[in-house]
C-alpha cells in the first residue's frame, strides 16, 4: 500500500475523514505522542490496527473524541466523579475508563465491559477528530513494543506501506502517553501515570487516587504487561545520578568490547565518553525521550540513562524509562 502524507489543510483534512469513514487507518498528531487512528464503529478498521502496529489482540484500544457530548455516547454511565473530571479537566493528557455500551464492540476493549476515552488537548487532533466525525481508536502510531512517535517522521519509519495516510503536523509537546484513570469502579486507580498527575486529579475529586505501581497485578490494564517502549539495543536505567557509579558501569562496558552512551542529566560530568543530555527540566525529559532513543539505538550499541528527579511528573517518565530498559536497574 503507498501510504499517503498528508497536510493540515481543508483538502487533506477533509480526505483523511474521509479515509476514516471508509474504514482505512490515519496517522495523526496529539499532543503526547502520535495515534494510529481507525473508525471505532468499524469493527475491521479497528482490527487493521492491530495487525499494522503487530499489537496482542489483548490489549485494549483508547477511543478518540472531540467533543465531550460523545463520551455519552459511548459510555454506558458517567459517575459523578467521571462527570467532574469531564467538566474541569477535558480536553487533556487523560484518559479515562468508563462502563461502555454495546456500539463499542469487544475488539476496541479486548472483552472488557468498559472503555477507555480521550479528548486530546491539541487542537491540530480535534481538528482531525472533527472533520472525522466518529469516535476513533487510536493506539500509538509505532510498531507494537517500540518507542511511541513524537514526530509523523518516526511515523513514517515503522508504518510506510502498511497505513493509508499519515497527517503531518506538529511535533508532539507532551512526549509521553496519557494518563489512564479508571473511573468504572468506586475508587479512582491511575493504571497508566502521565503529564497529568494523582495530585491534580485529587484536586477535582477531593478523594484520594491511587496509583497502581505493579504492572504484574494490574488485571484491568492489560497494555501496562506487555515488552514496550524498547530501544534495539540493551539499555540499563539508574535513579541516583551518581556519576561515578554511571562512568564505572560505562567503562566496564567498553572493556566488554560495547560502544555505549550515556543518556543524562549532567552530561559535563563525563569527559572523553559518548553522552547525551536527557533533558534538564521533567518536561524537556519526557518531550525528547522517546526520540533521544530512536536517536541513540543507530549509534551506540549500548544506552546507560540516568534519571533522579523525584517530582509527581517525574514517577510517569520513570515508568517509561525502567519498561524501555526491561527493567534493568543498576
Ligand atoms: O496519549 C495516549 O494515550 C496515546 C495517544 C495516541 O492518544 N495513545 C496511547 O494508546 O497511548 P496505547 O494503545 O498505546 O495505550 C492504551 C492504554 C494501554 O495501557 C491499555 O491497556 C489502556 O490504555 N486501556 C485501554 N482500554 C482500557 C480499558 N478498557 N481498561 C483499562 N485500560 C485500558
Ligand atoms: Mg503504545
């Protein structure tokens, strides 16, 4: 298939919806990383996805909207505590789980009773939802178990010739996915941390949120299981910053014949060794992580990343970084 590449104009805007409708997959951007989309009410689009993406059928899909009136058409209830999060928080980096109706077939949920929704906060895909007009599922747009794209270019490299279009728009500001907060049961769980924290979803519910940290006892979540996120070379995660430690494991590799880098926060502290910055602030960390990866994986054969900020924020760029690493904790 030649995969189209499309603009943000009237016409391309329109052909991708239009795309959609039909029943063919659409790349497109958001603000924290780019989604896959397909039409959510066709049952063999949303199928295609996991095929292109080589996704586990298992592992349920995000349902995009652009307007808050289509949660309740997809949701079966909207609890008060979900009617609170909509009305102050929407549109943002959350997504939320709710009981779903029978228009969302088990395919998008991978046989859960609920669903998981989203309305974006970048106006580029609300756009693109808009000129859609149906719910669209929307995993990320890379092949399954690597790091999302933050750029329709990183699109473009795992999924030419097995999508029909890709929108071009910006790169993404965000960098990492969503938040997921299940709001189905009476406890809020936060089953998948992002840029929006338990601290600010507290604030709205004035109840306290818990954050589900074992993946391994996550039953409802199926996706937080799975390899992800993982550069094509080994990498090994450290939290303290200590920089003697990082250049000790750093030389020992050489000796082990590796060519490694040093993804971290101080790169100055490692003179004569390949280093790259990780960022200085939590936000600059997460809008270039998954890049910094894709970037290091064709130069070095080995990426040591170091991480030691502690903020609320900083816990959902850690989850990244220890599943990117396959928990490899030095
Ligand atoms: O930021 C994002 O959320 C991006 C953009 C494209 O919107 N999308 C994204 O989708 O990250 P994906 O498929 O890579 O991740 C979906 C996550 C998985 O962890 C999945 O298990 C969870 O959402 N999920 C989906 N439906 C669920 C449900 N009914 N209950 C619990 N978790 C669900
Ligand atoms: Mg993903």
């Amino acid at each position: 298939m030649k995969t189209k590449y499309l603009q943000f104009n009237d016409k391309d805007l329109t052909a991708a919806g239009e795309l959609i409708r039909q029943g063919e997959l659409v790349a497109f951007p958001t603000e924290t990383v780019y989604g896959l989309g397909a039409n959510a009410f066709n049952v063999n689009a949303v199928k295609n996805s996991y095929s292109a993406k080589g996704r586990p059928s298992d592992n349920p899909l995000i349902v995009h909207v652009y307007d808050k009136s289509q949660i309740y058409d997809i949701a079966r209830e909207v609890s008060s505590d979900a009617e609170k999060i909509i009305d102050s928080l929407l549109p943002a980096s959350l997504t939320i789980v709710l009981p779903k109706r029978d228009v969302i077939d088990d395919c998008i949920t991978a046989g859960l009773d609920t669903v998981a929704i989203r309305m974006p906060l970048s106006v580029q895909a609300r756009k693109f939802l808009r000129y859609a007009n149906v719910p669209v599922t929307a995993p990320s747009a890379n092949l399954s178990g690597r790091p999302s794209p933050t750029t329709w270019q990183r699109v473009a490299e795992d999924l030419d010739g097995r999508i029909a279009a890709v929108l071009c728009g910006q790169p993404c500001g965000v960098g990492i996915e969503s938040t997921v907060l299940d709001l189905s049961r009476d406890e809020p769980l936060i089953l998948r941390p992002g840029i929006v924290t338990p601290q600010e979803i507290q604030s709205v519910l004035h109840k306290k949120v818990t954050v589900v940290t074992d993946p391994k006892a996550i039953v409802n979540s199926p996706g937080v299981r799975y390899k992800h996120y993982a550069p094509r070379v080994p990498m090994a995660l450290d939290v303290s910053g200590d920089a003697d430690k990082l250049a000790r494991y750093y030389d020992e590799l050489t000796r082990k014949g590796y060519n490694p880098v040093l993804l971290v926060e101080h790169p100055e502290a490692f003179g004569g060794r390949n280093v790259r910055l990780i960022g200085r602030a939590d936000e600059e960390v997460a809008r270039s992580l998954f890049e910094n990866l894709r970037v290091l994986e064709t130069q070095f054969d080995y990426i040591i990343a170091s991480f030691s900020s502690k903020t609320q924020f900083a816990e959902s760029i850690l989850n990244r970084l220890t599943r990117s690493a396959g928990h490899n904790i030095i």
